[in-house]
C-alpha cells in the first residue's frame, strides 16, 4: 500500500502554526530591544546582573530565529528522502534553542556572577539608577509576550477541552512551549536582577548583586535541560497520548470485522502528525474484497476522527487461520496474513 501524503495537521494545525508564529515575533521584538537596552545600562552601569540579563536576551533572541526557521522548515511537503515529511524539523530546532539558553544565556551568566564576586566592583548611584531603569522596561516587555503565549496556550486548552497546566504539560507544539518557558524565565531573572541591584544600592555590597546573576544563570540551565530533555524524547520516537491510543484502540475493537487488536504502535512525526500502525485479527468469514473495502472505510474513519493521525498502516491476519496454524490443525490458513 502506498502511503499517504503527509498533510499539515488540516486547517487547525495551519491556524496554529500562524498564531504560533506571531508570538514568536512577538517574543523576538521584545527581546532585540530588552537587549540593546540592558546591553548599554550593563556598560554604563557596570553591573553584572545586568550584563547576565543581556546575555539572557541574547539567547532568547538567537532561540526566536530558530524556532522561526523551524516553523518554516517543518511545513515543506513529504519527498522522497522523507517520505513522512519534515515535521520532526520542530524537534530538531528546539533542541538547538535549549543548547542555545544553556551556552549563550546560563553559562555566560554563571560566569558574569563570578568575575563579579572575584572583581568586587560597586556602582555609583547613577549606575543604579540606569540599571533599575532598563529592567522596569524589560519586565513590562517581557510580561507583554508572556502575556500573548499564555493567551495562545489557554485558547488551545480550551479547544482541547481541558486546563492549562494540562496543556503546557501536553506541549504538543516545541516552538510555543519554548517561547513560553523563556519569556516565564525572563520575568523571573528580571526579577532577580532587580533584588540583586537593589540588596547592593543598599548594602553597598556587590555580592548580592554577583549571586543574582549566579541564580539567572542556574535558572537558564535548568530550564535549557528541561527544554532539551523534552526536545529528546520528540526526537527519539514519542508515542500519542494515551488516551487517543485507548480510543483508537477501542474504535477498531468495535468494527465488526476485526476480531482482535493484538498491538497498536504510534509515534509523533511532527506536533500535528502522528503515525499509527496496528495488527489486527479479522473476524472469519469475510472474503478479501469485503476486507478490502472495510479496511479502506476503518482508515477513512480514523483519520477523520483523529485528524492527526496522519499515516495509518493496518497489518490483518486471519483469526481462524491464525487460530488453525497454531494449533497445528495442517493445511493452508486462509486469508493468510497482508497489509493494508
């Protein structure tokens, strides 16, 4: 059987991807300016925590251009080198964003702190001012695309029909879900910038400062190998939710010619598209041609019950047959055993 060609997930999937696209420019716009400011007040004020935040910036900046070239790539039709498309090209790219965080954002951060506490630089006021400035600025900018992604999150759960922590746990879509978790650390390390600068105008000490840049740089670690570790499990072969397979399984149960599901196997080729492969026993009785025909309608049905199954492969074997050759009862199984 020839297999069929690789859609985009139907007009819902399309839909996200334009939405999802937009938050990502969202994101990138916030980011190039947040950075070019923090950059300057991070000079001008000499202070590490701002510095820390710039490369935070950076990183997401240089993220939001892969995750752009990924929605992109993802989207080119099956060929014949792929002949399941290219939708695993959102895996791929978010893996590199989580490399990205953890090499430009976390350990460029964790190494400002410590030049900081080796230096033990101050500011003057004048620095601090700057800095406190800039971040204010950054956090309204940053809050904004948070705003935007967990907009875009909740109109998906709600399409889903369930929560948003179900739905940022589900994270079908890697470019959304990477987008969401820098803008949520972005907030987080503007915020410990902020109490580092602040602890040091007081204090007078640098420390409070250099252990804030220390933490963002703990915090973009983390969230780099949580990014990563997700990226992996896509890459490597992530099967569907469980419950679309318990469904599915029970959708082919119920169809009066197949007698058994006795396995069914799935595995996400892109956040829309997921390939599903079942053997199953038929019931006796049914010529070829009626199998034939009611293996075309079960596809059929499936696809249009669960668009994002995608690519649908059954393998069918006779049950009595198989029965007969197991029990050594001789003679040729009928039937026998095909692909449809």
């Amino acid at each position: 059987m020839t297999a069929p060609a690789v859609g985009s997930g139907g007009p819902a999937g399309v839909a996200r991807d334009v939405e999802t696209r937009r938050t990502v420019w969202v994101a990138l716009a916030a980011n190039l300016a947040i950075c070019v400011a923090k950059a300057i007040g991070g000079v001008v004020a000499a202070s590490p925590a701002l510095l820390s935040e710039a490369a935070h910036s950076v990183a997401d900046s240089l993220n939001e251009v892969f995750l752009l070239a990924s929605l992109k790539r993802s989207r080119r039709p099956a060929d014949a080198r792929h002949p399941f498309g290219y939708g695993m090209e959102r895996f791929f790219w978010s893996l590199l964003a989580a490399v990205g965080i953890f090499v430009t954002g976390g350990c460029f951060s964790v190494f400002q702190g410590i030049e900081a506490l080796r230096s033990g630089a101050s500011e003057s006021r004048h620095g601090y001012a700057i800095g406190l400035a800039v971040l204010f600025v950054a956090l309204a900018a940053e809050g904004t695309s948070l705003v935007r992604a967990l907009l875009q999150v909740r109109r998906a759960a709600r399409a889903e029909g369930r929560g948003m922590a179900a739905e940022i746990r589900a994270g079908r879509d890697p470019a959304l879900r990477t987008v969401l978790a820098e803008d949520s650390t972005a907030c987080a390390g503007v915020l410990l910038a902020v109490a580092g600068i602040t602890l040091h105008m007081v204090t007078g000490e640098i420390a409070y400062e250099a252990c804030a840049s220390v933490l963002i740089g703990i915090l973009l670690v983390y969230v780099a190998y949580a990014l990563g570790r997700a990226a992996r499990v896509q890459l490597i072969g992530e099967a569907a939710d469980p419950a679309v397979q318990r469904q599915v399984r029970t959708f082919l149960t119920r169809q009066p010619e197949i007698d058994t599901v006795t396995a069914l196997l799935t595995m996400r080729m892109g956040p829309d598209s997921v390939m599903l492969a079942a053997r199953v026993d038929l019931t006796p009785g049914y010529d070829s041609e009626t199998v034939e025909d009611a293996m075309v309608r079960i596809r059929r049905e499936v696809r249009g019950r669960w668009p994002e199954l995608e690519q649908v492969f059954l393998d069918v074997t006779d049950a009595a047959a198989a029965r007969r050759g197991a029990s050594g009862d001789g003679g040729h199984p009928r039937g026998g055993r095909c692909q449809l």
